[in-house]
C-alpha cells in the first residue's frame, strides 16, 4: 500500500446505515472504515478489465520461467492438497 491515502466523507446515507455496515464489519473482524474501504475497491476492480486486472501475474509468470505444463502440475498438486485437507475435515 503507498505511503499517501486519500480521505472521502459521505452524507446522506439512511438512518441505521453506518451502524449496519459497523456491524458487519465486526462479524468480519473488521472496523466500519476498513470494510467500506473493502467494498470501494472491490467495486472499482470489478469495473476494470480482466486483462488489466491479470497484467502482473502474466508479467511474473513470464519472468518465473515456469512452462505452462509446470504451472499446471502446481495447480493440481494445490488442488489435490487442498481437497484433502477439506476430506480429512469431513472424518
């Protein structure tokens, strides 16, 4: 995260929005702040495109060196992992 932030106020929300929004954030262990920040960006990314979105793990995929097929064996290897993990659970 960069060392500057940027600060936005909003008004005219309905009564009750901020404590509802306080409240599902503590069920998610978070502060209202962090989970309104958590939904502002996330609506930002959904409006960029896949491609943008996907440009850094393409460019470090390249520079990795990993081939496609051994990036599809870790893949399934993770996979494998944790469907395991999941089954042990279930026991």
């Amino acid at each position: 995260m960069s060392s500057y932030t940027e600060t936005i106020e909003i008004t005219g929300l309905p009564t009750g929005t901020k404590a509802a929004l306080e409240q599902i954030a503590r069920s998610d262990g978070k502060s209202g702040e962090e989970f309104a920040r958590t939904l502002i960006q996330a609506e930002i990314l959904s409006r960029r495109p896949l491609s943008e979105i996907l440009a850094p793990i393409r460019k470090s995929f390249e520079e990795s060196g990993m081939t496609e097929e051994e990036l599809d064996v870790l893949i399934e290897e993770v996979r494998e992992e944790i469907w395991n993990e999941r089954t042990e659970k279930g026991k």
